[in-house]
C-alpha cells in the first residue's frame, strides 16, 4: 500500500524509516519546509556560524532513495479525506492508502501593532533561519518577547554576534510558568551574567516602525520606549493545521487523536507537534509539543499502520535543554510548585549554575521527579527510582550512582547530601568520603 507523510520532521521521518523497517510499503513524504531532514535543534548554530546547513542533516542524501523512500519538495493545499488524495499548492493530485499528518507547529503571535514590519519574526523553521540572516546584518538591538526554550535559543544566537538583546518576559522570572522560582532565579542571574538585559513583568504594546517599513521600536505596556531594529516573536508556538480546514478531519488546537493516533477518518493520522489527544492522561498536556514525545509517537504509529496495532505510552516524562551554557535535565512531573501531596529537596552550588530538586510523595518519601541544573544524571537511573516509587531516602543513598558529568568535574554529592541531612534530619544518611589518590 502507499503511505504518504505530509511533514519531514522529527516526526514523519521517524514513521517513515520504521515503517521501512518493519514492511515494503510505497512510501511518499512531503514537505515545503526543505527538500531533506534536518535536525532542527541544531538551527541556531547554523547561524552562529558553528555548522553549516549540509551538516544537520542526520542522513546523507542518498539514503533514501537507497531505502526506498520518496522526497516531494511541495506544498499541501488541501486535504481530501473521503476521497483519500491531496491537492498540492500547484494543482497536482496526490492519492495514498494511509494518510500521516505530521506537520510540526507555527510560531505563535498576538494582534499587535506593527507585526508586519520589516525585522518582525518569529524562529521555527529553517526559512525562519534563513529570514533572521537577513534581519539581523548590521543591527545593534533586538527585542526578544516571550521567554520560553525558543526566546533563550534566540538570545544566545543574537549575543553570538554581539548584538544588544532586550528580553522581554511576562513573569517574575524567566520561564516560571515552567521553573520553580528557585532554578528560575538561577537562570535569571545567568542571563544577566551573558549580558542579556531581561525585562521581568514586561509586556509588548505595540512595534514602531521607520518611514521604509522597518521596526525601529518598541514599546511595553507600562509605556517604556526601547530601540531596536528586529523584534523575535518567541512566546510558543500552534499546530500548523491551516491546510486542514474543509478536510472534515477534527481538529482544536491540534488534529484531534485517539491513543492509537488515529484520526476520526479511517487510515489517517497525526503525529508530533501538530497532533492533539482527544482524552489525554492525568497531568499529560494534550499536545505534547517534544522532540522526544513526537520520536516516540512515530515509532508508535508505524508499528499500528503496519498491523501491530498498539497505543502510544508515554512513559516517565522526561526533557532536557539548555540555558545558554547550563545543561537543563527533568525527569518525572515536575512543575513551578510541587503538587497538593508532594515535598521538594532543593540544593544549589553557592556560585549557582549548579543544582539540583527532588519532588516525592509528602506521606509514602516515594520520589516522583527530579530537575538537574549544570549536572548531568542518567534518565534510565531517574526513570526506574520513578516507576518503582523508591523512597526519598534510599534515593539520597545511591544519588552518586547517576551522575555522569565528564572527567575532573566536581562531584556534588557530598554537598547535596550534606543539605539533605540539614534539610530532613529524620531521614538523614551517613556517606563515607571517598580517598583520594595521588598517581606519580
């Protein structure tokens, strides 16, 4: 049978090559965005000059004509369900057996004044790279509004070409929605220290532009006036779904799916960023908007379009970014407050940049998700003391046996434990200091 993926993301890609693996199927993907994949969290050191373009691409260009799967460079205008075919933007037709809808996500904007002038963008998509190039030669300062994984992403590529950046976030701290206040006021010392002036409590009014239709400002809600001459929209991203309007596939925020990514129309589905569960999981958002999650969907999703019908699990939450140079690790639920039933441990290096939180049940000590700043801690580790509800306790015991940072890194662990003990001395543990030798 024919399977066409309209998205050459993370996400099509993944159900494109296990499907490959597990059958013979025709297999068709589509994209407008480029004509090969490309690793997108790899974006901004193209224009930090770190990489070129030709090196986020994860496979050579031969690879999938080799493995049988067929690249279109085009645009999808229409979705024909009953009718099981596509209408590209030029008119061709395009029929398919299976159907996958795995068109990631937009860049999310609000009506504010000014948002057409020239040097106003938004960062998601290599064209988005490609504008920014463009937008940014020979500019002194930017405006960054929305302080989210992108925002930061952002400021760190504008910095790299010293360019002033004013950011501007709607909390108190950076990225609180998410954070808890402590890593969220760490983080907020760090950008301060990159010299990335950041706005707390600010919100963008309206953008100025100049008599030749260029931003030459902006101002905020309380009526403060900063110059710029380029703007980043970063406050999150849509599904990107336009196309599917009239196709009387269901969609709300995102294409409405089933646990099996189904959709309400038989043989097609939806994937990724761009996909919506229907009835999702207590504390899962709807629309799990990863790396992560839409790699694992894919997987899920090939082996159900090749008979072994399955539903997607979504397993212990986990992700990982970066703020600026500080590795960003989480495992389990973890939010800005800990849940009605759970306590938090948290330790932080007295020169910040490194530390550490332990959320776990307030009665059963069962630990039930971890946030590392600065360190690094293996997830299978994470994951199995999660599943297995392990007390807080015989955690603090075997922390060591996590971390994995590279060699001549301080280890932290005697700290962290030391504040344990300070913290909960009703369950404090005793560690002996490990020897150290000196190699002639």
């Amino acid at each position: 049978m024919k399977v066409v993926i309209i998205g050459n993301g993370i996400s099509g890609i993944t159900t494109a090559r296990h499907i490959r693996k597990l059958s013979n199927h025709e297999i068709l993907v589509i994209s407008s965005e480029t004509e090969h994949f490309f690793s997108r969290t790899a974006l901004m050191y193209i224009y930090m000059g770190h990489m070129k373009y030709e090196h986020t691409k994860p496979y050579e260009d031969w690879f999938w004509e080799k493995n049988r799967i067929d690249l279109l460079f085009a645009n999808v205008a229409q979705v024909q369900a009953k009718q099981k075919q596509l209408q590209l933007e030029d008119g061709r037709m395009i029929t398919f057996d299976k159907l996958v809808i795995a068109t990631g996500s937009t860049p999310k904007t609000l009506e504010w004044p000014g948002l057409n002038l020239k040097g106003v963008q938004g960062l998601y998509s290599k064209q988005d790279v490609d504008l920014m190039e463009e937008n940014t030669k020979d500019i002194t300062d930017a405006v960054i509004v929305g302080g989210g994984l992108i925002g930061i992403e952002m400021a760190e590529m504008l910095r790299s070409r010293n360019i002033n950046v004013h950011f501007l976030i709607r909390e108190q701290y950076y990225w609180n929605s998410v954070l808890p206040k402590e890593e969220a006021s760490l983080i907020n010392k760090h950008i301060a220290a990159h010299h990335i002036h950041l706005y707390a409590n600010t919100q963008l009014k309206e953008i100025i532009g100049d008599e030749n239709g260029k931003v030459k400002a902006v101002i905020t809600h309380d009526g403060k006036k900063i110059a710029c001459q380029f703007v980043g929209l970063t406050i999150g991203v849509n599904p990107n779904i336009n196309f599917l309007q009239n196709s009387e596939i269901e969609t709300d925020r995102g294409v409405l799916i089933n646990e099996y990514l189904e959709t309400n129309h038989p043989d097609i589905y939806a994937v990724g960023d761009c996909a919506q569960f229907r009835h999702p999981k207590n504390l899962h958002p709807a629309v799990e908007q990863l790396w992560y999650t839409g790699k694992m969907q894919a997987e899920t999703l090939a082996q159900n379009i090749c008979g072994d019908k399955r539903a997607y699990e979504r397993g212990i939450w986990f992700n990982s970014a970066k703020f600026l140079d500080i590795e960003y690790q989480t495992y389990g639920f973890m939010f800005n407050k800990p849940l009605e039933d759970e306590q938090s441990f948290y330790w932080e290096h007295p020169k910040g940049k490194i530390a550490c939180r332990i959320n776990f049940k307030a009665i059963s000590k069962a630990v039930t998700g971890f946030n590392f700043l600065g360190m690094r801690f293996r997830q299978q580790t994470a994951n199995d003391w999660i599943k297995n509800e392990t007390p807080l306790q015989n955690v603090m015991q075997e922390l060591e046996k996590g971390f994995f940072d590279p060699e001549f890194f301080e280890n932290h662990y005697l700290a962290i434990v030391e504040k344990f003990n300070t913290d909960y001395p009703e369950m404090a543990i005793s560690v002996k200091k490990k020897k150290k030798f000196l190699i002639w």
